[in-house]
C-alpha cells in the first residue's frame, strides 16, 4: 500500500512538472503567433499574399495554445499529490480543440512544403497559381479535419472517472487514441517527406545560383522574396520535424513495444511538443522578417517626411523657376 502511494505521489509530480512546461510553452506560443497575427492585420508585413499560409499557420499554433492553455491550466489548478481526480466532461471537452487544432497545423505545414515543392520543381505552374486560392483552400481542408477529429472524440469519449491520471489518453476512446496516433504518424512521415524534396530543391537552386554572375533588378526582387519564403518554410519544416514527428513516432513506437502508454507515464508531454513546436513556427518568423516588418510604415513616414521638407523649402525659396526644371 505505501509503494502504491509512493508511485502516485511520484507520478502526480511529473504530471505537474509536465504541465508547467507545457503553460510555458503555450503561453511563448500564443504571444508570438498573436504578434505575428497583429502584424498580418496592421498590414506590417510586406507581400502578405504570399505568406498567407503563414499567417493560416500562425493561427492555428494560436488556436492551439489559447486551447491549452484552458486545459492544462484546469490540470495544474485541481492537481494533488496525493489523489488526482479530474471532472472528465471538462476533461473532454477542453482538449477536444487540441488533436483538432493539430490537424490544422499538420495541414498547413504539409501545404506550405507542397507551396515550396511548386516553385522548385514546376515554376510554371507555380506563377499561375493564385496563392490566396491555394492558402485558402488548405486551410478549409484543414478545418474539415479540425471538425472531423473533435466530433470523433466528442461522440466516442466513455466520460467515465479515471483516478490518478491526468492525459488525454486514460479519458478517450480506445479506437480514437488510436487514430489520432497513426493519422500523427502518418502526417508526420509526409512532413519528412516533402522535407526531403524542398531541401533537395533549395540545395540545387543554391548550387545553380552560385553559377549565375548577374542578375536584373527585377530577378534580385524576385530572388529576395522566394528566398524569404525558403528560410519560413525550411525552418518550419525543420520545427515539425522535431517537435510533431519525431516525438509522435516515439509514442507509437513506444507503445507498440512495451504496450504502455508514454501518456499515462509522462503526462501531457506530446501538448507540450506541440506547444514548443509552435512557439518555434512564431519565433522562426519574426527571425525571418524581422527586418521588413513594419516597412511600409516605415516607408510611408519617410515619404511624408520628404514631402513636408519639400513644402517648406518651397515656401521659404519660393516656386521654382522655369529654367530650373531644365
């Protein structure tokens, strides 16, 4: 008996140790991908078409921590080292948001590889096609799978007590753990994969470019934004690679070796990669534009400024005469 209690006293320690990481993480994730949709709405990003799917990105990491942070924040306030004994109706419904937002986020990641794939491999096609038609059909396609996956969980889940245990996985249903990690493992290999071709292509066109001399002022324009929408989605990639892939694999795996669940032993660990994944999707793209953020303000105070300068010297000098201007 004092074995048993020692092992949930240690238990309900990790699990909050885990949940205090995870509002760490959720709350980095929601400041920095609510900077990034500010910026999008104040107009502060230049070429905001093109990195539409940016911003669909950065709405979904949003949606996921404001999510998270609801349900682990209901974790860590009822936690007890002694007897953890949660209400499972809100336990369901407060994480029903989070394997659906991911769908969102596995979605836009995979159509921002394709966008990359595109202006590789098939350029044009890519010019033909209307990026706020693309961006906006992933992201309908990934709130089709938002709804699909938190209706499979509402209508499955048993809504029975599970004491001491604080995951997702002792509340759910059987058969929809299962689906939500194979469909994460799956989305994860394609992740790897259209990783490997976008790598390849930007390795390729590096190599090419180093042979190119000069350019027009045009092409450098042009080489200036595809290279700004290669090192978003290089990192991004990069960001879901480690933070959704690896660790989705290492809970089936793991599961499928030993037959135990790494959530009933870690807590929410997986929320927390998701978490950090999305805090490094915000901080890889404000690294990224840090400089042309809030350059057409920028630009706009400028040309005000010129335009006053010249009023008043005009008005001092006078008009210019006619020979002046020849």
């Amino acid at each position: 008996m004092l074995i048993d209690t020692l092992n949930s006293s240690q238990m309900a320690v990790i699990y909050l140790v885990t949940e205090l990481c995870c509002l760490t993480a959720a709350t980095l994730s929601f400041v920095f991908n609510a900077y990034i949709i500010y910026c999008f709405w104040r107009k502060k990003i230049p070429a905001a078409d093109n990195l539409r799917l940016a911003l669909y990105l950065a709405i979904g990491d949003f949606g996921y921590a404001a999510a998270a942070l609801i349900h682990i924040g209901y974790l860590a306030f009822n936690w007890s080292n002694v007897y953890l004994d949660y209400n499972p109706y809100i336990i369901i419904i407060t994480n029903c948001f989070l394997p659906a937002h991911l769908k969102i986020i596995v979605v836009v990641s995979c159509s921002m590889a394709l966008d990359r794939c595109l202006a590789i491999f098939f350029p044009v096609v890519y010019r033909q096609l209307s990026k706020s038609y693309f961006a906006n059909c992933a992201m309908a396609c990934g709130y089709c799978w938002f709804t699909f996956d938190f209706l499979f969980q509402l209508l499955t889940a048993p809504f029975k007590r599970m004491p001491n245990c604080a995951t997702m996985a002792c509340f759910v249903n059987r058969t929809f753990l299962l689906y939500v990690s194979y469909s994460n493992t799956i989305a994860g290999l394609l992740i790897v994969i259209m990783s490997i071709f976008v790598f390849a292509g930007i390795q390729k066109i590096s190599i090419r470019k180093s042979q190119i001399g000069t350019q027009t002022t045009t092409g450098v324009k042009t080489t200036s934004v595809f290279r700004q929408a290669n090192r978003i989605t290089v990192g991004i990639l990069f960001c879901s690679l480690f933070f959704v892939t690896i660790p989705s694999l290492l809970v089936t795996g793991y599961e499928e070796v030993t037959g135990i669940s790494l959530f009933a032993e870690l807590g929410p660990f997986y929320i927390c990669a998701i978490l950090v994944n999305g805090f490094a999707d915000g901080l890889v793209f404000v690294i990224v534009n840090r400089k042309s953020m809030g350059s057409r303000n920028r630009t706009l105070s400028s040309t005000v400024s010129t335009v006053h300068t010249r009023n008043r010297a005009s008005l001092i000098n006078g008009p210019p005469s006619r020979v002046a201007e020849f």
